[in-house]
C-alpha cells in the first residue's frame, strides 16, 4: 500500500487540481508500492477499478480527468505502443491500460504550467508561487538538522543485516499468469456463453478474486455453474458478468466414511448359517432360552471391546 504516495498528493500535488483529477492520483498512489522505484500500480489495477476507487463511473469521466493531468505534465498512463504518426497510444484491444504515479516531491511540480510556459519549480527555502500568482515565501528552518552523538560509531557494512531479496516481480509474473488463466477460462466456456479476448479480458480480474475467495478452481465445476439454467437468457455476457459477481461459496464434497472390515466369523454362531460370514448383525448366539446375545468370538462389537 502507498501511504507514502498518498500524502505526497495530498502535500505536494498542484493545487488548482480537480476533485476528480486528485482522486485519480490518490487511487493510483495507494496501489503503488512505497518501495517500487518505478512508481508503477499491479497488474490487476486495470481502467475499472481506478474509475470505481475514484468515483469517476460516469461514461468519459476517467478519459477527460487522466487527459487534463496529461495536459498539466502528470502523465499517469504507461504508453502500450505507439501509433503511425509516432503518438503514444495507452489503448490497445486485447490489452489493459498500466499506470505510473508521477513525481510530486517537494522542489518539484508546485504549479501546473499552462500552454507554452514551463513547469515552475521551487527547491526548499526558496519562494514558491500559487495557482493565483501570488508569492508565498517558505519559513526556513532556524534549527541544524540532528546529527548522532560523536561518541555513536556508525553502523559498518559489517554489522548490516543483509537486505532481504524483493519478490516483487515474481508476485506480479504470478498475477500475471492467473490473470491469463482466468481470461482463457472464460474463452473456452461452452457455446452460447462463449465471449472474445477483450470482454474476458475485462471480466478475469473479477474472476479470479471472486473464484479464489469463494473456494473455486477454474474447472469444469465452475464452469457448469456459470452456465447453469440458460434458459430465457437473451444477452449472455451481461448475465455471466453478474453471475461471477455473486458467485456463491463452493460447497464442501463429502468424503465416504470408512468401515473398519468385519472380523473373520466364527463358523458357530448363527446355528451355523454360512450369511453371517458377510452380515455382523446375524453373529448371534441363543441360550437354552431361546435369548440372543453378540457373538463374543467374532462379533465386531465384542472383538473391538477385547481389543
């Protein structure tokens, strides 16, 4: 989680910005890592889930907030390829739009430049100018910054502890895969469900958080139950979109209980009758009074208890 990109919007970003332009940085900056050198979001972070995180659900409503920060010099799109004339394209059928969340530390971007002037940059202490033109000095720190004890040796490269191997991009390969997984799972759903590479595309994310969270595996079980009772349907894609919304939790299948094998019989009891060699219930025997009792030789009941 980005909490530290999180209040370098909050701190730094222009402040002319938008109510939606700044729910864009903010949604993007808390799904970047604090650590990433990169500043880019997961690969799960597609165009929906940051119009959902920034309320910008509106038809356009993403398109013209992410183009007036590309307009201010905050580009947050990762360019997929380019065009013919040589322009950065940031969408392609098939593939889902990346972001990076762009520099706003302090010395840098304070205000947005308008059309044919440059960005206006302020270093610390020195004078900053607002959206309104205005100058507003910065108090400069009267204290030295802190420094450590002179009798407090500095740590050597020795005594550091080894940092720890980042797995970051082994986790994002890994969602990666799934991600595919999920897309090629819908594909390959039996006719009339059957949807193309960009609609399974949109809806895998969905899936897959859904399937993993619910206790399903992407088999034929799941897909029976995304297709179930198709009759009546008209519009299939928008019926399978909800269905894995609301995917229920996947029920448990009970295993058959063991029984312990009957003990080998007696060859006395039941007068004999050879059917209790397969049956517990007629391993009997008969006193003169004609009362019955388990067979203390063979009956599982009474072997059990002597075991």
């Amino acid at each position: 989680m980005g909490i530290k990109r999180v209040v370098e919007v909050l701190m730094h970003a222009p402040a002319d910005l938008t109510p939606a332009e700044r729910m864009v940085l903010v949604a993007i900056g808390e799904n970047v890592r604090d650590d990433d050198p990169k500043r880019e979001t997961w690969a799960d972070f597609n165009a929906h889930v940051l119009a959902q995180r920034a309320g910008l659900n509106g038809q356009g409503s993403l398109k013209s907030a992410l183009q007036r920060l590309a307009k201010r010099g905050l580009e947050v799109r990762i360019p997929l390829t380019s065009g013919k004339d040589g322009r950065a394209l940031y969408a392609v059928p098939g593939k889902q739009c990346r972001y990076r969340f762009p520099t706003l530390a302090v010395g840098e971007v304070v205000t947005s430049p308008t059309t044919g002037q440059g960005e206006v940059t302020a270093p610390p202490g020195e004078v900053r100018t607002s959206p309104k033109g205005r100058s507003q000095p910065r108090q400069a720190r009267s204290e030295p910054p802190p420094t450590p004890p002179p009798s407090t040796p500095p740590p050597s490269k020795e005594d550091e502890e080894p940092a720890a191997p980042s797995n970051l991009a082994d986790r994002r390969q890994q969602q990666d895969d799934t991600l595919a997984a999920a897309a090629k799972f819908l594909e390959d759903l039996p006719d009339p469900w059957t949807i193309g590479p960009r609609t399974a595309a949109a809806m895998a994310p969905q899936l897959s958080e859904t399937a993993q969270k619910q206790g399903w595996d992407l088999d034929a079980d799941l897909a029976a139950k995304l297709t179930e009772r198709p009759g009546g349907i008209t519009s299939y894609p928008p019926v399978l979109r909800m269905r894995i919304a609301d995917l229920p939790r996947r029920a448990k299948k009970t295993q058959p209980r063991a029984t312990a094998p009957l003990p080998a019989w007696c060859g006395e009891c039941a007068d004999g009758n050879r059917v209790a060699a397969r049956e517990a219930r007629m391993r009997q025997i008969y006193d003169d009074n004609g009362n019955a009792r388990p067979c203390p030789k063979c009956h599982p009941a009474q072997t059990s208890h002597a075991a």
